[in-house]
C-alpha cells in the first residue's frame, strides 16, 4: 500500500477547501502532515474504484470491504491532527 501507486486508488488531501491528489500513500502522508503541522489538522480521503485497486490499497480484506460498497465516494478517511507542544524542557 504505501510506495505503491495504482491507477484505480486516488490519495486526496483536502485542507480548508484546497484538494490536491498524490499517487502513493506516502507522499499523500507526508503532503497532509505538513498540512496538520501548518493549520493544526488535515484530511486524507482514499478512493478506489476497482477490485485491483482495493487488492493494492489493503489485500484482500479490503477487497471484500471494496465489494460491500463499491458505490462509495470515499474508501477511508482520516484525519490528521497536530498538536504543537512547543519545546519541552
């Protein structure tokens, strides 16, 4: 799931209303911990839209969650929420 890209999943991230698409899990990550650590908290959406797709998101539990749904707008949804503590002595 994570280095891999596959034309059937989609990695968005939305940040007060800006949505911007990566290929891979790790550069949608990375690109939504930058946005928490900036604005305190960021949304990362999976979309698939395929069998093969969700094969390469999950295997093959998330096939069969795929399957239940295939309708769905969104896969999985999370968010990203950072708390800038500041220095600690």
């Amino acid at each position: 799931m994570r280095g891999e890209s596959h034309s059937d999943v989609e990695y968005v991230v939305d940040c007060r209303g800006t949505q911007r698409i990566y290929g891979t899990f790790d550069e949608a990550l990375s690109a939504a911990f930058g946005v928490a650590v900036s604005s305190g908290r960021a949304q990362l959406d999976v979309l698939i839209y395929s069998e093969e797709g969700a094969e390469v998101f999950g295997g093959d539990s998330a096939v069969d969650e795929y399957n239940e749904d295939p309708e769905a707008s969104v896969f999985r949804r999370f968010e990203i929420k950072v708390n800038d503590r500041g220095r600690v002595p």
